[in-house]
C-alpha cells in the first residue's frame, strides 16, 4: 500500500505543480492584455486631448489671421465672425472667444470714452462700460470685445494687469509671439467654481517689424483668446463609457520654460485642471497597479496626464480564469493521484 500510496501522493503534487505553473501564466497573459488595453486607453485620452487643444488653437490662429489682414478690426466684424464661429454648436468647452486691447497708461481715458460710444453692435453704445479692478499699470490689457456676450458680461472690460496669472500669460505671449496659456484659474464668468483657463495669441501692427522681444512689445496691439471650461471639453474628449473604468486626473505642471509660479492666497484650485472623479476624488482607490502618466505641451505649459485603472471588467477579469484554470487542474491532479493508487491494486488482483 505504501508504494501506492508515494506514487498517489507524487501523481497529485505534479499535478498540482503543473496547476500553478498553468495558473501562473494564465494570470501573466491576462495581466499583459489588462496591460496592453490599458495602455492603449491611455494614449488614446491623451491623443484625443492633444488634437481637440489643437483644433482649438487653430481657431485662435485664424482668429488672429482676421487681425493680420486688417489690425483695425471694430466690434461689429469681431462678433460677426464669433456668430460664424458657432461656438456652443461646433466647439463644446469655448466659454468665450476674446480681444483684448493693450492701453498705455496715457491712452487710458481715451479707450474708456470710445468704448463707452461705440454705436457699432448696440444703437446705444456702452455707457456704463468700466475697466476692473482698478490697476495703475503702464500698460492695461483691458477685454474689450467678447463673443458670445451672454454670459461673459462680467468679462468685459477685465484689466488683465491686474490679476497675475492673466499677466504672465500676456507677457509671456506679447515677448514671445507665439500662444500662451495660463494656469489654471477660476473664470470671472463661471459660478460654478471649475477650474478653466485662456489660450492667447498677440496680435502686432501689421506695418511693424517684430523680430525681436523689444520690437514685439512696442507694436503690440492686443491678443485674440480662447476662453475654456475644462470639465466641458473633457467632456467632448473623453467617452463617458470609458470614466467607468478610467480615472483621468489633468494637472498643471507650470510652463515648459520656467517653474512653476507660486499660487495665490486663497487659491482653492491648486494645480488641478481636471478630475473625472470631481474635485472630492476618492485617495488610495485599488487600481490594480495600473497607473500611467503622460505629458502634452499646452500653450507653452506642461499639462501632466495621470491614469488610473478601476477594478472592474475592463481591467480585471483575470482572477476568474486562474480560478478556473486552478479548479480544473486540481480535479484532474486528485482524479490522476487516485487512479495512480488504484491501478496497481487492480493488477495485484487480476494475478491472484
């Protein structure tokens, strides 16, 4: 019985030995495929995200072609090429697109007055137009046309010299430019708080030579700009089906060139521009070990992708078949180790 009993117990642990080594590549096929999709989730947000930013850009660039044409651009024309825009329509995640007028100090008063009766779009004129806050800069880079109007009033006559990240971004893109992105900010006309940010291209007289830093901020005459909600335009990028088992989180990581700037006081967005979780995003979440980064250039500034799988069917699954695979050879291994201890004790039978 002993011997038959060693061969049983040898049978099983071969058995069970092969089990494990099944069930271990099993699971590594698995998690390589887990793997490949979820990597291929990935580079397919941050593809998708990259060509949506760029087909934005591309409307600020024509927008700063209609200037190139003619550096006189009056109210009237401005909004009727934001109505050919169709921004709610064609471009899901516009808020606005603006111009911006720089205003030296000693032509402040003037710009004021000609706003205020601009007769060009409503009969009336702007009489109660107002830059804000009130700034004693040299410079004031005042929004002076904005399209759609409704719900970007409060927009109008915003003094960009005011507020610093505005001014970074200007100044970055009246030196360099070329389009400039801000930092996340919250926008004067959202009331929901969600982080958004401007892209702006400078605008110079066209008569002007701009070869240099200094010959670019002598012939500036303002910037045109792309106003963004970024949960909006996400949304018009990513497949909400795929937030199902894909945690997507955009940060700003500061401009390509430089670090990034010290946020200010009160601040409640940090360096967030996106979470498909909410603001509230869940910490310490199963993921899996799936995680990724990846980094686009936006406007000159780094955006910092970060990719989360969730526990679920797209990225699981792979338990299930080591379970099955471990079920069935252990039956198989019991039901070998048990003929291995039965056979001998048939033969002995059959000589007798």
């Amino acid at each position: 019985m002993q011997p038959m009993r060693a061969r049983g117990l040898v049978t099983l642990a071969v058995g069970l030995g092969l089990t494990g080594a099944l069930c271990w590549l099993v699971h590594a096929d698995q998690r390589a495929q887990m793997e490949m999709r979820f990597q291929r989730d990935t580079e397919k947000v941050a593809r998708d995200t990259e060509a949506r930013l760029q087909t934005c850009f591309d409307v600020l660039l024509s927008l700063k072609g209609m200037y190139a044409l003619d550096d006189r651009i009056d109210r009237a024309r401005f909004h009727r090429f934001g109505a050919e825009l169709k921004l709610e329509r064609r471009y899901p995640g516009f808020q606005a697109v603006q111009f911006v007028r720089a205003v030296p100090a000693e032509q402040f008063d003037a710009f004021v007055a000609a706003v205020r009766a601009d007769t060009s779009v409503d009969a009336g004129g702007y009489p109660n137009f107002r830059v804000h806050p009130v700034t004693h800069a040299p410079v004031h880079y005042v929004i002076e046309y904005t399209a759609p109007v409704k719900g970007n009033e409060s927009a109008v006559g915003l003094d960009l010299a005011a507020l610093p990240p505005h001014l970074r971004a200007v100044t970055l893109a009246r030196d360099s430019g070329g389009i400039v992105a801000t930092e996340p900010i919250t926008l004067v006309q959202d009331v929901t708080g969600e982080p958004g940010f401007v892209a702006r291209a400078p605008v110079y007289r066209n008569d002007a030579v701009v070869d240099t830093e200094a010959r670019r901020g002598a012939a500036l005459v303002g910037f045109v700009a792309i106003v963004f909600r970024v949960n909006a335009l996400m949304r018009e990028v990513i497949d909400g089906a795929l937030l199902e088992h894909l945690h997507v989180r955009i940060e700003d990581g500061g401009y390509v060139n430089g670090a990034m700037a010290p946020r200010a006081a009160g601040d409640n967005l940090g360096n967030l521009l996106y979470d498909s979780a909410g603001k509230a995003a869940p910490q310490g979440t199963d993921n899996g070990g799936l995680v990724a980064e990846k980094v686009l250039e936006v406007g000159q500034r780094r955006w910092l992708l970060r990719f989360e799988g969730k526990p679920g069917v797209r990225y699981g699954g792979a338990s299930a078949a080591v379970l099955a695979v471990a079920l069935a050879g252990a039956v198989i291994s019991a039901l070998a180790a048990a003929i291995a201890m039965l056979r001998p004790a048939r033969a002995g039978r059959v000589q007798q």
